[in-house]
C-alpha cells in the first residue's frame, strides 16, 4: 500500500509528484480495516442469497479451508487457498454433474450476456464471431471499401447499418477485440483497433493475432499445480470465439499526456464490497487502494494518524485524483454489491470503468471468481472475511434452478 506524506508535501505535490510511503507489508493497517469491515461483511452476508452453485462448491472445498484456517498461525490462510479450493470444487462438478455456471467467468462471450439479461451497465458489444471466417471477411472489406475512392466510401456508407459492416459502423474508437475463451491477463487476450483507418491498415496482422488466439487454450501456467490443473480443465471445454466492444470513455493522464482508460477493480465478499484497486490503462504493479468510509456511505479523508481509515491510498498518477475528488467510489461500490448479488456469489472481483464528469456513469467491464491481482497485506484478511460465513452458515442458499449465468 502507498500512503501519502501530507505532513511535507504541498497540494501541487500530493496531486501530480506525490512523495511516497512505502508501507505494503503493513499487516496492523490491513488488520484494523478488517476490523472495521469484519462486522459489515457478516451483516451483508446474514441477507445474502447465495446460489446453489456457489453453495455446491462451498460444500467441497469449506472442510479443508476449515483446516487450513485453524493452522493459520504456523501458515496463515491465503486468498490463493481460497481460490485454489474453489477451482478444484469448479472442476469436480464439471465432472460428476456436468455444472458449468463457472463460463460466467471463463467464457466473456457467456459474461456478456449474463450482464445483458441482468440489466446490468457495460460497454456495448457490437460483434460476436465463433467462425474466425466471417470475422475475417469483415475486416477484407473494411479494407477493401477503405482503399475505394472518397466517393465510393460516402456511397457505401449507407449501407453501414448492415451486420457485415460492423467495423464501418462503430462511431467510437479505439474499439477492443477480445477473446471469450482467454481470461488469464497474461494470455494478452484483448487487442485494442486504435481507428478505422488503423485496422484498415493493419488488417493482416489482426487477422494473424486472431488466428493465433482461436487455435489457443488458456493456461494458468503462473499458478500453482492445484490451481492451474483444475482452471486448465475448465477452460479446456470452452468454445472458441471473439467479442467485438465500444470503448470504455477515456481521461487524460496529465503525467503523460495520454488518453486513458480508469478502472477500479472490485473485491466482493457476501455482497460487501472490501476493497478496490484503481488501475489506469491497466498497468501493474502500482495499485492506488480504495477502501471504505468506517459506515455505509462515508468518504473518509485521508487522516495519517489512522491509515486505516483512508478513503484511498496515494495516487500512482497524481492527476487521476478526480476518481475520488469528483465523487465516483458510490456509483462503484453500487455496481459492485449490485452485480455480486445478481450471481449470488460468495466472492467475486467486479471490474468497473469510470468516466470523468459521469459520477452516475459506471459500467462494468469485467469479472472474475479466480482473481490473481495482488492483495498485498489484505490478502490474509480477506480470506478471512470470505470464509468466516460459510464457517458461522450465516447466509441463506437461494432455490434458483438454472446456472449462474442464465440467471433472467
């Protein structure tokens, strides 16, 4: 975690050449967050409706987390334990009963259209393609009708609206090709098209990109034996295929200059959102922390006699301040409680893009139940909140029949 030292650093410091508190292995400010989450998180998860799903893997994997938490002083209980024990009970349902509620998150073309029929906010899919074919006789005739004459182009601009047209279409750029069967970041499964102009250009080397992903199957190869066996057998089924996506709004970074895209990155545990990484344009490892007011609603300044309380840590990108100074952490939180309801699951990381001047205007972009961000020192205390539930049974399973991601 990084904390600001407000004590010797002017305004113009502490927003664009902030000087820096290295403190990420401060376990006492993680432990009292906790504290103060740990009653929170315990209320949520008593009106919390899990889904039977989540339910069926809690009953596989509790037992040995029960285990591993009671050794937790010669070998604290870990996030990746969690994780680890959830992939595992993921893949013996797969295999005795054939339950494969875990593609809303493996799957991105199955993702999408869960937030879909949930009524949930993302950013618009224009294509779906599992015939790499059709994809790529779209992208031909993007270029084709782009080396045409400036008249020819105006002519064949009315017949925009046609599904064959897709690229022509799109009104906002950079758009982004993702995979649906490759979620592992560091399989690089998202390629952003920069401009019409860009793709018309670059077409081959597009259509080799996406070639080479089609024929790919996702692999957690960083990960630890348990978890990467059992995530490489539920991906392994997964049918390939493309999602074609509008553009997150972008804000400039004033260090660099550049566009980018903002996004927060969501622990939710029982419908209580813990945590919050913001990333901008993704980058690691530096992580900017959100956490929660000390009561529902609260944004707690930054107080360096109480780290704890801190309504985020310091900037990595000073100018990125207006995430919080403008008011978007409620619309996040939100979002994130509201789409970890709508699974029913214990846990879940909830990506969530903000656009600058549009407090009200969150969106999702992603999710996962097998996150590998860092937690640094809150790793520990949120496992702990994640599991203490299921080991109290203070929730209740709901009597839902269909797999979390056909949820009406």
């Amino acid at each position: 975690m990084l904390l600001i030292d407000r004590k010797n650093a002017t305004l113009g410091h502490q927003l664009h050449t902030l000087r820096f508190i290295k403190v990420d292995d401060d376990r006492g400010i993680a432990e009292r967050y906790f504290a103060r989450q740990q009653p929170l998180v315990l209320a949520a998860a008593r009106r919390f409706v899990v889904h039977p799903y989540f339910a069926r893997l809690a009953k596989l994997s509790v037992p040995l987390l029960r285990q591993l938490a009671a050794k937790s002083a010669e070998r604290p209980l870990k996030y990746e334990h969690m994780v680890t024990q959830r992939l595992v009970a993921m893949h013996t349902l797969l295999s005795t009963a054939g339950a494969d509620d875990y593609r809303v998150e493996k799957d991105k073309c199955e993702m999408y259209r869960f937030f879909n029929r949930s009524g949930l906010p993302y950013s618009a899919i224009l294509a779906e393609w599992h015939d790499p074919r059709a994809m790529a006789a779209e992208l031909t005739q993007l270029r084709v009708r782009n080396a045409s004459s400036r008249a020819s182009s105006r002519a064949s601009s009315h017949a925009s609206s046609h599904a064959s047209s897709v690229f022509e279409a799109a009104r906002r750029w950079p758009l982004f090709l993702k995979c649906c069967h490759l979620t592992q970041g560091s399989m690089q499964s998202t390629r952003p098209l920069r401009s019409r102009e860009w793709l018309a250009k670059h077409t081959d080397e597009v259509l080799q990109w996406a070639a080479e992903k089609f024929k790919a199957r996702a692999d957690d190869k960083w990960r630890a034996t348990k978890w990467r066996t059992a995530g490489n057998a539920l991906t392994a089924v997964l049918r390939p295929g493309f999602l074609l996506q509008s553009p997150a709004h972008l804000a400039q970074l004033t260090e660099s200059g550049e566009q980018a895209v903002f996004e927060l990155k969501v622990d939710v545990v029982w419908g209580r959102a813990y945590i919050a990484a913001l990333l901008v344009n993704n980058r690691f490892p530096q992580i900017t922390w959100a956490l929660r007011g000390h009561s529902e609603g609260a944004a707690v300044p930054y107080d360096p006699s109480d780290p704890s309380g801190a309504f985020h840590t310091a900037l990595e990108w000073g100018s990125s301040h207006w995430v919080f100074s403008e008011g978007h952490m409620p619309c996040v939180w939100a979002l994130a409680e509201r789409t970890a309801r709508a699974m029913g699951a214990d846990q879940v990381r909830i990506d969530i893009f903000v656009a600058r001047h549009r407090q009200e205007g969150c969106v999702l972009n992603e999710l996962s139940l097998s996150s590998g961000n860092p937690l640094g020192a809150h790793d520990h205390f949120l496992a702990r909140a994640w599991l203490q539930p299921w080991l109290s049974r203070a929730y209740r399973v709901g009597l839902s029949t269909l797999p979390v991601y056909g949820k009406a």
